[in-house]
C-alpha cells in the first residue's frame, strides 16, 4: 500500500526530500496500479507539477492554500469537532489506535494530521486500511469538494481516496455545501472560532442543543481492537 505513503507526502508540506523523490513517487503508482486510470493520471500530474519547482514557492503555495483558514485544515477532527473538548478524547483514541498497531510517529504532528494518518494506512493490511479510509471519508470527500471548487490540482489525491474507499453516502450533499460555502473566513472570525463548541457538519448540527448531542461524521475510538466506527449526520 505504498501509493498511500505518495499520497501521504504530497500532502505533506513540501520538503527538498520529497522533490527529490518524485521519479520514485510516480514509480510506486505506476508500480502497484491501485487507482482507477482517471485518479492514476492526476494523481501523476500533480507530482509532475513538482518538476523543476522552486521549494519555496512550492511551500508559499502550500501554506496559502491549507495553513489560512479552516476550511482546508488538514486535520481531521477540526472537521468534527472544531476546539471543543470532545477533541482531545477524540486525539487520545486515535493516537491508542497507532501504538496498538506498532506505529510510532516520528513528527510532532497530532494524529488526525491526514498525512500522517495515510502513513498510518500505508502500513497496514489492505482491507483494514480500505475500512479506516471509509470511516474518514465524509471528512476527506468534503476536503475534495472544497479543493475542486477552488480548482486545486491537489483535489486529485482526495480523488484517489475515495478511489480506495469508495464515497461516503452523503457524497451529494457534501459536494453542495462546499458548491454553496462562502469565502473562509477564519481569519477575520478568530475570536469567535476560539470559542469551545463543535463545528457542524453539513449545517446538521441544532445549536440550541448540547456538544453531547452534536453528531460527528467519524468518530475513531477504542473497542475491541481499536475499531473505527462512524456516525453520519442527520
């Protein structure tokens, strides 16, 4: 499952390693041909956009498009939870889940950090990994749609996710929030963002009702083995 680990570092912030490494990324996708013909190419597109690119522009572009707003947070429970405390538990579970697997995390990222959690993937059996890929799916899918609506040639990694995992049930609904969302505005909001309590999911949320009550779309916590499960909204 290394084409999980190539999509996991052109997530990844761009680093001189991974220029470096692009002939070998288009060899493991090529190599292991798990992506539907369609994903396959824009996925190598999007590596061959790398070709004789300035890092530091790479990195500028990078940090304009994911580190300036929350829309693009590649953090999967802000998604869920926002800065309510039903992250942290939500972090501490995941986090169980890697070491119960043997994964040690070698950044200072926090778990959710979708590059790092394809890192995660890419190490496992292919059927477990397909099966914690859809349980993130309603997050992922909306992470796509938004980087389609922006026109973004990185919508093509998001594409081949679901190419794995398949689309979450909601795929339509998805697609028309992030079609009918405004400009992200995190920015100019920070006070009331700082402010503890989840983010809704697809506008499902009542906020006259308790963090208790708010339905996330993924919720990762221990049971058995450390199994995924997912609760969708409604």
């Amino acid at each position: 499952m290394q084409t999980l680990k190539v999509l996991s570092l052109l997530l990844g912030y761009p680093e001189a390693e991974m220029l470096e490494a692009l002939d070998e990324m288009a060899a493991v996708v090529e190599r292991e041909n798990l992506l539907p013909d369609d994903h396959k190419k824009a996925v190598l597109a999007l590596i061959d956009s790398y070709r004789g690119a300035d890092l530091l522009d790479s990195q500028e572009r990078y940090v304009a498009l994911f580190d300036r707003g929350r829309f693009l947070s590649l953090h999967i429970f802000e998604h869920v939870h926002g800065e309510s405390r039903d992250r942290g538990q939500a972090m501490v579970n995941l986090l169980q889940m890697y070491e119960a697997h043997g994964f040690e995390m070698s950044t200072h990222e926090l778990p959710d950090y979708i590059p790092l959690f394809l890192e995660f993937l890419s190490q496992q059996e292919q059927a477990e990994a397909v099966q914690l890929l859809h349980d993130a799916m309603p997050v992922l899918s909306l992470l796509g749609a938004r980087l389609s609506e922006r026109g973004s040639e990185f919508s093509a990694v998001f594409d081949a996710l679901a190419g794995f995992a398949g689309d979450p049930e909601a795929l339509d609904e998805i697609r028309q929030q992030a079609a009918a969302e405004g400009e992200d505005e995190t920015l100019s909001n920070m006070d009331q963002i700082w402010e503890e309590e989840a983010v809704s999911f697809m506008g499902a949320v009542d906020t006259c009702k308790s963090q208790a009550d708010a339905v996330s779309p993924i919720t990762i916590m221990p049971r058995d083995q450390f199994i995924t499960s997912q609760h969708r909204s409604v």
